[in-house]
C-alpha cells in the first residue's frame, strides 16, 4: 500500500506541471503582472515568487525579526510565467527580490538586464556550478531532476526487465508502457524534452521522438494526469507502468512499514531543474533582496525545501527526510544542456517536437 502522495505532492507540482504556452516567446506574453496584499515602503520587502514557492509561518517570522523587514510575497502563476513577468516588469520591477525562476528560463531574463549581480557568502560551494554565470546573476536555492519513473511491483509481477535507458523505451518489450507530458504545456515535458536533446543532440532528437511514438508512447498534458490516471504505481486504474515524474517521487510511495517503495526512478534518464533567487534591478530595496538570499541559503529555509517544495535544498550539510535518503537518491551524471542554449532554442525546439509528435 502506498502512502498519500497525492496530498502530500500535489499541491506544489499541480502549480509547477502547467507551463502555460510555452511555445510563445517571451516578448510575446501577457503582461499581466499579478498583485501585491500590501503597499510598498520603506520596512516592506516585496517578493515576486511562483505559485509553488511555500514558507513556514515560523521562517517568515525568523527573517522578519533579523531583518527589520516585512515580507510582502507576491505571486505570479508558475515558472514559466514568473520569468514572462519579470521580463516585461524590468524596468519597473514587481518587487525588490524574485524566486523561483529555473534553468528553462533563466539566462533569458538574465540577458534581458532582469536581475543585479550579487555573490551571497551562504552559497555553498558545492552550489557553485549551478550557477548562470560568472557574475552571479542568480543564486541557486534548491534543485530537483525530472526523470522517468516504473512501477517496480508492475514488472516483477509480469518477469519484464526493468528499463534503465531511454533507448531502452524504444524496444518491443517497452510498447505501450509509457505516458508522459507534452512540453508545450508541462514543465516536467519540458524537462524531458531537454533530456532528449541533451542525450541524442539536436540531430537525433526528433528521431528518437519518432521511434518512441511507433512503440506506443502516450503524451499527455499534465503530470497529474499522467501520473495519476495513466500510471500503474499510482494506486489508480492506470496501464502504463512507466511515467515521467521527478527522481524524489519514490519518496512518496513508501509501503506502509516504511521498508520499501513500490516505485524507482531511472536515473539515467534524469534532467536536472534548478531554482533561483536574485535581486531585480531598479528594485527600490536592494540591501533587504540580499538579506532575503541570505536567508534562503540558511539552514532553517533549507531544511523546510523538501518537505514544503519538494526540491532537493543546495546546502549539502542540510539534513533531508529519512524517505528520501532511501528512496529519491540525487543522480550522479544527470543529463544537461547550457542554459544560454536553451534560451536560444526552447522555442523552436518545442514547435517542432510539437510538429513531429503531434502534428
């Protein structure tokens, strides 16, 4: 029996699975800039954040009281969204400090004169080669990886070998067997079209699209439908053994005397999605956007990341929950792509995965 995944990991990814018209540049986009539950002045922080971002009464309380500063949190609809509004708000930004903006979209907004450069003496040094640039732009907060998940009962149960590669979905054996979510409106989708880029380059990528399509992949558009729904781990009336979720989703199918999941992540198949936090130019409290940093790479924020955000914190000294430790282990070599490169091609990139797969 599996524990309660869905209340306890739906609400952040239901906000973060729906990317919202990727396809659109950013200049294209709404500049519908959201609001703020207060007036700004000179003792507020204003905040701009993705609808994902979580922070316990007791952090918020804990920076108020070190930094003078209340904190004005303002919210902006997913990530892909924040970073359409940073962008077009840059000459008069939304706040003094943003979070939540990830490698999909960062260089972007970096380019586009977003954010101040600003070098935190919390940052880890481990953290150190998520970084966008040599600048400091961003600050890495917290990181998770995308990656195809199985239905380890599923396989035992039926004598299949369990796949370990992407190439491996394009076999016989696999037809049929996986669900995942279409990039142009899921973030996860996303992710893992990356992934596919990153493994076959941008020649064969759409090659490997065609032959998971002939082997009987199904795309959908969200990852609660697809893990939900579709997925046989998933406690539900699913098909398909094989989904793509996140490397910590095994953490929340733990059977209930805690010895085991009933499900693994393949962690060849993982691409690595980093949050950041940086202080918006022209931002009318810069000081108080660094004390904010400050405070996200601090223990106490740090160990709230999993459990509210269910992201992997970047200070390595902090202790995560014990359901992770065993069971959402962080890849060694997950795939990668140079973020200027994905802001050069994500666009195109996603019309013709959505005019080879879907037509």
């Amino acid at each position: 029996m599996i524990t309660t995944h869905a209340r306890r990991r739906l609400p952040a990814l239901a906000a973060t699975a729906v990317a919202g018209a990727l396809v659109l540049s950013l200049s294209a986009c709404s500049d519908d800039t959201g609001t703020s539950s207060s007036p700004t002045d000179d003792t507020t922080l204003d905040v701009v954040v993705h609808d994902s971002f979580s922070m316990s009464d007791e952090a918020k309380a804990a920076f108020e009281q070190e930094s003078g500063l209340t904190l004005n949190l303002i919210t902006t609809g997913d990530g892909g969204a924040l970073a359409n509004k940073l962008v077009l708000t840059k000459d008069a930004p939304l706040g003094d400090v943003a979070f939540g903006i990830d490698n999909s979209f960062a260089s972007r907004a970096v380019e586009e004169g977003v954010f101040t450069a600003y070098t935190s003496p919390a940052l880890p040094e481990d953290a150190g080669d998520m970084l966008i640039d040599e600048d400091g732009s961003l600050t890495p907060i917290d990181y998770g990886d995308v990656c195809l998940n199985i239905d380890t009962g599923w396989f035992a149960e039926k004598g299949v070998p369990a796949p370990t590669t992407l190439t491996d979905l394009t076999t016989p054996a696999y037809k049929d067997l996986t669900v995942v979510t279409n990039p142009a409106t899921s973030t996860p989708g996303l992710s893992f079209l990356f992934a596919t880029i990153g493994e076959f380059g941008q020649d064969g990528y759409l090659d490997y699209w065609s032959q998971l399509t002939d082997n009987g992949l199904k795309v959908v558009e969200g990852w609660e439908d697809a893990y939900y729904t579709d997925f046989t781990g998933a406690g539900g009336d699913g098909s398909r053994p094989i989904v793509l979720s996140y490397a910590s989703s095994p953490a929340f199918t733990v059977t209930e005397d805690g010895s085991a999941s009933t499900t693994s992540a393949l962690l060849g198949t993982c691409f690595r999605q980093v949050e950041y936090a940086g202080v918006l130019a022209n931002g009318s409290n810069p000081e108080g956007a660094q004390e904010f940093i400050d405070f996200l790479l601090g223990e106490q924020f740090q160990a709230e990341v999993p459990e509210a955000m269910y992201m992997y914190p970047v200070n390595p000294d902090v202790e995560v929950p014990a359901e992770w430790a065993s069971f959402a282990p962080v890849p060694d070599a997950p795939i990668a792509l140079d973020p200027a490169e994905i802001s050069a091609n994500r666009d195109s990139w996603i019309k013709a995965w959505t005019a080879s797969v879907i037509g």
